[in-house]
C-alpha cells in the first residue's frame, strides 16, 4: 500500500471512524456493512489501527451491539480488517449463592454467611442450524437443540463445559458439547432440559 493511501486510511478512521470497544478496550474503526442486500446476518467489516484476531468481542458504542470477529484479520501495512456478526442473544448462567464461614460462635461452630446468587450474561451468536461437513450446507437441529459461538477465553471456557446449564430466551439448556475448531471462538450445542 502507498504511503498516500495509508494516510488517507489513518484519516479516515480519525475523522470519519465510529468509537468502539475491542475486548473493553476504547478505539476508532471504520465500520460499513457486508453487504447491500438484507440477509439473515448482521454481519460488517471493521478496518482500525488495533490489532485485532478472531474471537474478539466488538461493541459498537454508536449502534449499543455487540459483535464477535468471525473470520480472519487481514493485515494491510498498519491496519487490521475482519468480518463482525452480531451477538444475537445473551446466554444466562445462575451462579448460587455460597455459605461463607465468617466466624465461629463460642461453642467453637462455625456462623456462616450467605453470598446471593449471580446472573452472568454472556454475549453469543444462537441459532438453531449448523453446517453440514459434506454439504457444506445449513441443516435444522432439533427442536430441543441450540448452537451458540461465543468468544473463546478463560470465563466462557470455565463456564460452558459439558452438563453445565444456561438459559436463553427463558428455556433452560444442558451443554451437550463444547468445540474449538476455530481460534478465538467457542461453538457450544445446548440441549433443552
């Protein structure tokens, strides 16, 4: 890329670039839809100065959604440009509450406090189809079945393991499986409880 060109780039995402968040961390990008036609994605290119890979979170301050990078990043001399989709649901875990020894009483038992329960939201892209490896072509799961991609790092990986459960949209699902084919990202398959 030339060296005008590159500038021309810098300011456009100077001045014209919208404010977001990568990983909860500010920035200006460029953001511009992927295609002209309504499609049953959301999806849109982002092109910033950051580095930016696979599986990173994207809030889009202007719009309030969040987003995850599906594809590769491409790397132009100093710019990074990759494929968003909106995160379309919020996965719930409910975290109970914990007993908590806070003393003892003076026959030596322990007096126990309880902490209330939690309700951890998780961005994710939900659906209820897959690919077909032969076919390469979407296929319905079952009914009672979800598919959901969420960013791959520690706290999703500790809270989305085989037999935990989550909810979405008010149904309780059972985590049936758990892959890691793509870096970056998590594909979990729910089953209705």
């Amino acid at each position: 890329m030339s060296k005008k060109l590159e500038e021309i780039i810098d300011f456009m995402i100077d001045e014209k670039g919208s404010p977001v968040e990568i990983n909860n961390m500010e920035a200006w990008a460029l953001i511009w839809d992927a295609t002209d036609n309504v499609h049953y994605y959301n999806d849109k290119f982002i092109r910033c100065k950051e580095l930016i890979e696979t599986g990173d979170k994207i809030f889009l301050i202007d719009e309030n959604h969040t987003y995850l990078i599906i594809s590769q990043v491409a790397l132009k001399e100093n710019h990074y440009r990759a494929r968003l989709r909106k995160c379309n649901q919020l996965l719930l875990k409910e975290i109970p509450g914990e007993e908590v020894i806070v003393g003892y009483d003076p026959m030596g038992r322990p007096i126990y406090e309880y902490t209330d329960p939690q309700d951890i939201y998780f961005p994710a892209i939900a659906e209820n189809r897959a690919m077909d490896i032969k076919s390469n072509q979407p296929i319905v799961l079952l009914e009672n079945e979800i598919m959901a991609i969420l960013q791959d790092n520690i706290e999703n990986r500790e809270h989305f393991i085989e037999d935990e459960r989550f909810k979405v949209v008010g149904k309780e699902y059972r985590v049936i499986g758990v892959g890691r084919l793509q870096n970056g990202l998590i594909t979990i398959k729910g089953e209705l409880v």
